[in-house]
C-alpha cells in the first residue's frame, strides 16, 4: 500500500472526527 495513501487517510479521518466532534451539542460556539 502507498504510504502517501495512508497518510491521507488518517489526515481526513482526523478531519472528519473534529468536524463531528464539533457538531455535538457539547459544543457551545455551535448553534444547535
């Protein structure tokens, strides 16, 4: 498998986790 691939990867997972991370309703700078 392509390192670069990989890397990738993980860059959008972390991405997409703090995205819906911040989405919760814990969050109080986003409106629910």
């Amino acid at each position: 498998m392509n390192k670069n691939f990989i890397i990738i990867a993980v860059i959008v997972l972390a991405a997409l986790g703090g995205y819906f991370l911040l989405r919760t309703p814990a969050a109080p700078s986003v409106p629910a």
